[in-house]
C-alpha cells in the first residue's frame, strides 16, 4: 500500500477507519455539487482575481489615454519678535514673510498608437481570460456528474448486494437447517456459501468503488479546502 500510493518505506500513516461503515452518508443533488465545486475550486478563486485586476488594468491605460491635470498650492508665514523688519526686493528675509502661490499644471502621453495598443492587448488578454473561465467551467461541471453518476451507480450496487448477502446468508442458515433434519444435501450448503461469498465479495468491491468515487466528487468540488478556509 505504500508503494501504491508513493510513501517511502520509513514513513507510517494511521488508517482512520478500520471498520466498514453500517451507513452510507447521504448523497446531494447533483447541481448542488456543480455549485460547490464553481464556488470552492482554486482555479475558478484564481481566475475570477485575474478579471478583476484585468478590469482595473484596462481602466488604468484608458486614462492613461487623456491629460492629467494637478494643482498644487505654496504658501508660507514667517515672523519673528526682536528683529529688524526691512523690505527689500533683493534681499530675503526668511524671519518676516508671507508668500502664497498656485501652481496649475498637466501631463499628457502624446502616444495615442502605442496607448491604444496597450488597451487593446489588455482587452485581448481578458476575453481569453473569460473564455479560459467559461470553458473550465463546462469542464469542471462534467468531471463533477461524471464522478456523480459513478457515486450513484456504486451506491446502488452496494445496496443490490448487501440485500443479495443477506439473503444468501439466510439461504445458508435453511440448508444447513434442512440438512439436519434430512431434507437437504450438502451440495445445497455448498451452493449457498458460494453464493453468499460471491454476493459478499460483490458488496465489498462496490462499498470499495463507492468511497473512492466518493473520495474523487469531494476531490473534484475542493471539499478539502474547507477546513483550510475556516
């Protein structure tokens, strides 16, 4: 088992359950598990930040398109008791002043070519973005009622031959019964072990069947990143 699943042979692991489960746990909708696996899937998490920040990029090199504008105001009051106070036009007193000035101003990319090219890759980039996230969309939905139908198909076979062990099990109990009182042979025994061993090993390989399906639909709606989340 360790070889089949890659761990080297120093490494030990812990089975969780070591007895087979008296019931099987409950099955939902399908399209409850399609809107599970959109919502908690990573790549779906990734690509849906990737639109969001192309959004922001093509708003962010559409204005680069167009002149900025900026106003900036300068202003300063300087006084100080004691001193002299002269006023001279060629001398600054930096101890007794009072200034203020506005300052208006642009800044304009004069190349409309090559800023529109940029728009245009960023919208480029986007749609396939898009596209990228409609067709894992449809590919995730198929993976999630492929191992869907392969759950349902195990669970009712688990529930065909746990009926059909069952049975088989009783049938062994009368031959042996009729055996006993001298209506039976032992070929009837015979036949009902096989039979019952045969419905029992079925049982075990669709219960088999049934959890690994199970483990790949929780897999496929990122039922794992639950517990990461919380």
């Amino acid at each position: 088992l360790k070889k089949l699943i890659g761990y080297s042979p120093d490494r030990d692991f812990k089975i969780d359950a070591t007895e087979l489960p008296t019931k099987l746990p409950s099955i939902k909708e399908q399209e409850k598990y399609i809107e599970e696996a959109l919502a908690n899937r990573p790549e779906f998490i990734q690509l849906k930040k990737s639109l969001s920040a192309k959004k922001y990029m093509i708003s962010a090199k559409k204005a680069d398109l167009y002149p900025s504008f900026f106003l900036l105001v300068k202003g300063d009051f300087a006084d100080a008791p004691g001193r002299e106070e002269w006023d001279d036009p060629y001398i600054d007193d930096k101890y007794h002043s009072t200034s203020i000035g506005v300052v208006l101003g642009g800044n304009w990319h004069l190349d409309w070519g090559i800023g529109t090219a940029e728009v245009n890759k960023e919208r480029a980039e986007y749609e396939s973005l898009t596209n990228t996230l409609l067709m894992a969309k449809r590919d995730v939905a198929i993976q999630v009622m492929k191992y869907y139908q392969d759950v349902l198909e195990a669970y009712e076979g688990v529930q065909t031959y746990e009926k059909a062990a069952i049975a088989a099990r009783k049938w062994i109990v009368a031959a042996i019964s009729n055996f006993d009182m001298g209506l039976g042979t032992v070929n009837d025994i015979i036949l009902a072990i096989e039979k019952y061993s045969e419905n029992r090993g079925e049982y075990l390989s669709s219960l088999y069947d049934f959890n690994r399906n199970l483990a790949r639909l929780s897999y496929a709606i990122a039922e794992y990143r639950r517990g990461t989340q919380q």
